[in-house]
C-alpha cells in the first residue's frame, strides 16, 4: 500500500485537479455508498487544502502493475481554526483508514495545530474511540455523562460483533439505521444524546434519523485542557444549605429632626349674611295646610248623552224570523243532516251522465 499526500499550497494545479478526478471516479464505492459523491464534489473538494490518497496493488499487465485507490482523506483548516477537520474518510480496503489518520496527524502536528476534528458517521464512533477521539468540538475534557452513555449503550453492540473486524461496522450499521430494530434502540439513544449537547455537524437537525447523515463532530487533541466548571447541583425545595448566619450590619442611631418654629393658623374668616338673605319666604296657612295634608277631589259624575225615543225604540221581529226550528237548542247540530223525506207521489231524481244528459236534453229523444 502506498500513499500520497498532497498540499494546496504546494501542489501544482494540474496535479491537484488529477487527483480529484480520481477521487471522483468511483468515490461511492469506496465509502460503501455512505456519501453522496455531490457531498464530495461541490463541499468538500471545494474548500480543501489537504488530501491524502491510499494507493493498493492493482492487476499485473506485461510487467507492469496497475494501482487502484483504495482510500482518500479530505481535510481543511478553515472550517475550525487551530484544528485539521477531516471532511471526509473513506476506504474499502484493511488497514487504509488508519495509515491514512497517521498521516493527517503528523502534518497537524508539523503545523501546530491544537487537533484533528472529524464528523463521524453513527455506525463507526466505537472505531474512532479507539483511535484517541472524543465526542467534543475542542480541546476541553468530555462530558463524563456521555462517556458512562456509550460503555452502557453502545459497547455491548460492538462487543457483540467484535469478532469478524470486516463486516463489524456493516453489523453496526445495519442496527443502527433501522428504527424498527430493536438491538439499535440504545445506540440510538445514545445518538440522542449526542444531539442534544449540540454536537451533531447540523446544527439545525431535531432528530436523529436528520442528524445521522451529517455525523457527529469528534475530536482528539494532542494537548488535553483542564474541563470546565461544573454547575452547582440544583437544591431541593425542602433543603436549607448549611450557611452562616449573617449578621445585620450596624445601624447608626437616628437622631430626630430638629423641629422649625411654625406660625400659628389664623382663624378663617366668615362673611355674615344680611338680614334681607337670610329672611324666609312665609307662607301661607292654607298654602301650608294643603300641601301637607291633601285631600282627594270628588269625581264629577259623568256626563251621558241622552237618546232620543226613536233611536231607543227596538224593532219588533216577525212571527216567523222569532219561530225556532223544530230543533232543540241545546242539541248538537250533527254533521251529515238528516235526508228530506219524499213525498210517496214524487218522481225520484237520478243523476244522468254528460252523454245521456245532452242526448235527453239535447233533442236525441224524439
């Protein structure tokens, strides 16, 4: 195996872009089709200025042997300043990755940087663990809580699969990215809480099948920072902390204000009212009397118009208009009256048809 690093600011344009043309010949392949060759084109050869390509032994033509990529290493340090951050890591072969990691850490260290920060896929953080990195974004300790979270959620899963080196990160995988496998549920959870310390490469993902596809930040100093102060535990309600009394400070006597002569109230003065204002209308006792004491007027009677003896004189009714039928009154009036009866010598009237009636009417019968 051999590699080849490259520096932009050293590297020849006509090289720099032959290499990314071969990195960008068959990158899915090589990074097992976890990132996208868009990713790899447009963000992370645009910005970069330092690659690193891993070369394995191809096919043997007429004595010659042909070299085939078998890994690449995209890094820049302007995306975190005072830190290398590898954009992007891929190889399909044993052995690659880690020669490829050795080379980004010497040329951090070559040019003083503090570290290397990476954004790690969720299947392959227990790799990068073991390779010195932590879940953090600089140089300060990591968060002991994260640390107890993957010995209890996430060894056993590698643990389980730690046998077989080259199919552990597709067992991983395969857990991991299915949210319907119940073996994954504690990997992801401890993906959960790596999101919610803010250390997920998307800063804006809210959850974490989102958060997946950019990775998780990493990191491994080669000069450790003292952690930073932990917050006081928050006290219970019940709890009284065992603090000093405090002592009122001491308070000067008040002297009481030196009191000015004041001028005494004049009496306010009143105008007398004249004789002639304050005489009262007297009235009169009748006046008085009445007002106290009223008395109910009489009605008058009321007038009525007397009529003359014509309009008072009642019309006399006939004999027969005062002739009451053979009916009592206090009888109901029933609804279907009763047929007249007919007399034994009368002819008996027969309803006729429209036809008969004009053919016996009409002239028909002769």
């Amino acid at each position: 195996m051999e590699l080849e690093i490259f520096e932009r600011e050293t590297t020849p344009d006509k090289i720099w872009k032959q290499q990314m043309k071969r990195i960008l010949a068959r990158p899915e392949d090589i990074c097992q089709k976890l990132v996208k060759s868009t990713y790899i084109r447009k963000d992370a050869l645009a910005v970069s200025n330092f690659l690193v390509v891993g070369y394995v032994r191809g096919r043997e033509f007429r004595g010659t042997v042909s070299r085939l990529i078998g890994g690449f290493l995209i890094a820049n340090e302007a995306e975190f300043p005072g830190f290398l951050y590898i954009d992007v890591i891929c190889s399909d072969q044993e052995g690659v990755g880690g020669k490829m990691m050795e080379a980004a850490t010497a040329r951090a260290k070559a040019r003083g940087l503090q570290g290397i920060i990476l954004s790690s896929l969720p299947h392959v953080v227990g790799y990068y663990r073991s390779l010195g990195f932590r879940n953090r974004d600089n140089c300060v300790e990591e968060n002991p809580k994260l640390g107890a979270a993957f010995v209890t959620l996430v060894k056993p899963l590698i643990d389980e699969y730690k046998g077989n080196r080259k199919t552990l990160n597709q067992n991983v995988a395969a857990h991991v990215y299915n949210s319907r496998d119940k073996k994954g549920n504690d990997y992801r959870k401890f993906l959960n809480e790596l999101r919610k310390s803010h250390l997920a490469k998307n800063k804006q993902c809210r959850t974490v099948a989102h958060c997946n596809q950019d990775g998780y930040l990493m990191s491994k100093c080669f000069q450790e920072l003292p952690g930073a102060p932990q917050p006081s535990p928050r006290r219970s309600r019940g709890a009284s902390p065992a603090t000093k009394p405090k002592t009122p400070p001491a308070t000067k006597p008040k002297t009481p204000p030196a009191t000015t002569p004041t001028r005494a109230a004049s009496p306010r003065r009143t105008r007398s009212k004249s004789p002639a204002a304050t005489r009262t209308r007297a009235k009169s006792p009748t006046r008085a009397a009445a007002t106290k004491n009223p008395t109910p007027r009489a009605a008058s009677p009321r007038r009525t118009r007397a009529k003359s003896p014509a309009a008072t004189q009642t019309r006399a009714k006939s004999p027969a208009a005062t002739r009451t039928r053979g009916r009592s009154t206090t009888r109901r009036r029933s609804k279907s009256p009763t047929p007249k009866a007919e007399s034994p010598g009368s002819p008996r009237k027969v309803a006729l048809p429209g036809w008969l009636k004009d053919y016996y009417y009409g002239g028909g019968r002769r």
